[in-house]
C-alpha cells in the first residue's frame, strides 16, 4: 500500500517511556512490531495520543526513526508534525520525512485562535504542503483546538498536490460526508472518532486512525473490513461492543487511560509524561473488565457473515 492509495485502520501510536522517563525504544519497536502482525495498514506516531506536546523535538525524531525501523516498508508511517508556528511545522515536516516518514498529519495552530481566520489557515497549511519533501494530511480537531476546519478551508486545501487527505476527529458525520464528496479518488477521508466509525465508513471513509486500534487491532480491521464486503450486520454489531472501551481509553480516561490498556493487553503501555497524572487503580479495574467484555463480545460478532 502507498500512502497516496491510503486505506483501512492505523492507531494513533502512544509513546511509551522507560521507568526513568526517557523514550523507551525497545518497548516502542516491540509494540509497533506486534501491530505490525496484524491486518493494520499502518501508524500514526506523534499524534495527540502520542503525547507529541510533551516530546522534545530530538524525541520526536527518536520515536519517528525507532517506529520506521520497525514497520515493514509496506505499512503506511504517518507523523504528527503540527507546531504552533508555521516555519515550526514546515521543520518538522522535513525531519519527519528525513526519518522515513511516508506522509505527515499537521493540526492548525491553536495559540492564537481568535487570529486563525480562514485566510490565516489556508495560508498555513499551504506553507507546509509547499515545503514538505512527503504528502500532508489536514488534522481537524475542533474539541482540543478550538478550532474548526470548515468545508470551505477543506475546499481550497484539497486543491493542493500535496494535499492528499485528511484526518476528521469529531462525530459530525454531516461534515465529513461533505469532506468525502470533495475529490472522492484522491482525497482521503479518515475517520478520527471511534463511536462513529461505521457510519462513517458507509458515508464514504477511507479508513479511520482510532486510538482503541492500540489495544483491540484486530477488532477494528474486522469492523474495516465488514463493511467493505457489505456485511452491515456483523459490522453494526461490532461498532456496538467497540464504542464502550473506546470512549474509556479517549474522551472518559484519555491517554492515561490508552496506557492502561495497552499494559492489560500485554504491550508497552507505561506511564504518562508529567503533567499528565495517571489513572487510580479502580480505573483500570474498569478498563481491563471493558476489554474483556469485548473479546468475549468479539468473538461471536466479528465472525457474523462471513
């Protein structure tokens, strides 16, 4: 698969720390080789469940050269490049490509929100499509950002060569429906927001980036593929046992809460960077109960209509 061909499942990879605080390679390659055994298309490292704002920027390249090293060349590498200001980005972009990403997701700044006018954004992310050595994808997130990429931002974006896409994390279906009729066979849509998923992948997504695809991989690629066969059921049914674990390791628990699961699926999950705090042990007790539920719940649904 190239990246420009982008299709199915990738988790937004968290990064993972030793018990000194420092980047842990070795748990990273271990955790990105054991996706890499499943149906995945491939990662997304340094995103917002990466802890990306918390990494400095020769972290950030540490992670980026240890997550490449250990996917195989036909996984898709997606890096999170987005920084507050524009000449920052299009320096992330470039490293990010020198470290062997295939394609970067860039976020709109949010600093200064009230000066983010439409303008200011296409302006933006142009900068940083013009100047990146790989392709970029648009990254709306309205909830942390504040800030909405709207149809007509989007528009004008999707016009740019290097331009190939876009990451949608919101359940507003409508617009994404919108994103997806712009350019349909090179303009990929991903979906960012597990509750939605299925309908997402019915109005025309291209896949989805989910951070419960850390924890449940094979779920999510058979959710994935349900629908692309037209087994609507079974992927109905999915969607209904996937969305309670997915909102405790996102919007419920966050990215201590992602961790958590990881350890309790047996990856490297670990600690959060202060300030993040870590979850109290009653909440892993909840997520690990949730997990198992799925499984069990899994077993029968992901084999319905095959």
């Amino acid at each position: 698969m190239t990246v420009r061909s982008l299709r199915g499942i990738l988790p937004p990879i968290p990064t993972t720390f030793d018990a000194s605080g420092q980047v842990d390679r070795a748990g990273i390659a271990d955790n990105v080789r054991r996706w890499a055994s499943t149906g995945l298309s491939g990662v997304l490292a340094l995103g917002s469940n990466g802890e990306a704002s918390l990494l400095d920027e020769d972290e950030s390249d540490v992670v980026l050269n240890v997550v490449r090293e250990a996917l195989p060349s036909g996984r898709v590498l997606l890096a999170g490049v987005g920084r507050e200001s524009t000449r920052a980005t299009v320096a992330a972009a470039k490293r990010a490509a020198r470290c062997g990403a295939d394609a970067v997701l860039v976020r709109p700044p949010s600093a200064f929100k009230a000066q983010m006018t439409p303008d200011a954004l296409v302006a933006h992310f142009t900068a940083v499509a013009d100047a990146s050595a790989v392709p970029i994808l648009l990254y709306n997130l309205p909830g942390p950002t504040g800030i909405t990429l709207t149809l007509p931002i989007v528009a004008r974006l999707a016009e740019h060569p290097n331009v190939i896409g876009m990451k949608e994390t919101s359940p507003e279906l409508e617009r994404l429906g919108q994103f997806v009729a712009l350019r349909p066979e090179s303009f990929f849509v991903l979906c960012g927001w597990a509750p939605v998923v299925y309908p997402a992948l019915v109005s025309g997504a291209a896949g989805a980036i989910l951070a419960v695809a850390n924890v449940v991989p094979d779920i999510c690629v058979s959710l994935y593929e349900h629908v692309a066969a037209g087994r609507h059921n079974a992927a109905l049914s999915l969607q209904r046992d996937l969305t309670p674990l997915a909102q405790l390791v996102t919007s419920v628990h966050g990215i201590a809460g992602l961790k958590v699961a990881l350890d309790v699926a047996g990856y490297h999950g670990g600690a959060v960077r202060p300030p993040l705090l870590p979850v109290p042990a009653k909440v892993r007790e909840e997520i690990a109960a949730a997990l198992a539920l799925l499984n069990e719940r899994s077993g029968t649904s992901a084999a319905a209509g095959r």
